[in-house]
C-alpha cells in the first residue's frame, strides 16, 4: 500500500505541477510568437488569438489533471456498474405487438434445441401442440383449431 502511495505521489507531481507547466509554457512560447508575427503582419486586431491560446492551455490542463484524478481515485460507481452488468439477466424477454423475443448472452451454455424444448413443454401445458414453423434457427408454436 506504502508503494502504491509513492507512486501515486511521483505521478501527481509530474501531472499536476511538471507536464502542465511544460506543456503550458512551450505551446504557449510558440504560439505567442506566431501570433505576435500575426499582428504585425496583418493586424493589432488578431490580439483575440492571446484568449483562444490561453482557453485552449488551460482546457488541456484540466483535460490533464481530470485524468490523473481518474487513475488514482477508486470509483465506485464504476465498480456497481460492472457488478450490475456482471450479474444482469441471462435471458432477455421483449416483445412487440403479439412478437414475443428472448435473447440469451453467448456467455451462456445454453443451446437452442434446449430452449426449444423448454418452450415447446410450457407451451403444450397452454395447448399449443401444433408445431407451425420449424427450421434450424426458429420455430412457431399454434394451438389447433377447437
């Protein structure tokens, strides 16, 4: 733990105070003379390009530090989201008008010809004996006529 705090130290250092003053201070050196050369060349009005450097820097900055904050803070939500996602229903039910859809995740050991007849053993308790449509990768079940 005692490692991991140094560690998180020497980053912090070098994110938070060296790479943005070094960034800060040659993009801005650089840019300042061009846009310097800017308005001496073409006009004292491109003095707006001073704010967009700067709103640009600092931008990144931020960019930078928000980064770093997400390297070393634990985040929790993060955490429960996986967990949710982990733990999610393995089978997913929707339906549309008189369509009804299952959907299982690729994760699971679970094969259509076994679905298939799982369904088709609820459906005859419900009277749907007549099989209407049977191909490789569908089947419809229909109760016969009375």
């Amino acid at each position: 733990m005692e490692k991991n705090k140094k560690n998180y130290k020497l980053i912090l250092i070098f994110a938070v105070v060296i790479f943005p003053l070094i960034f800060s201070i040659s993009v801005g050196l650089v840019y300042s003379l061009v846009i310097e050369f800017l308005m001496k060349l073409v006009s004292s009005h491109l003095i707006f390009l001073y704010s967009i450097l700067n709103v640009f820097i600092l931008v990144f900055s931020i960019s930078s530090l928000s980064s770093v904050y997400l390297q070393i803070v634990p985040r929790p939500l993060n955490r429960k989201i996986k967990e949710t996602k982990e733990n999610a229903k393995e089978i997913i039910e929707s339906s549309r008008k008189d369509i009804n859809k299952i959907t299982i995740d690729d994760n699971h050991k679970v094969t259509f010809e076994s679905l298939k007849k799982e369904i088709e053993d609820q459906y005859h308790k419900l009277g749907f004996t007549e099989i209407a449509y049977n191909r490789s990768n569908s089947f419809i079940l229909k109760k016969p006529p009375r």
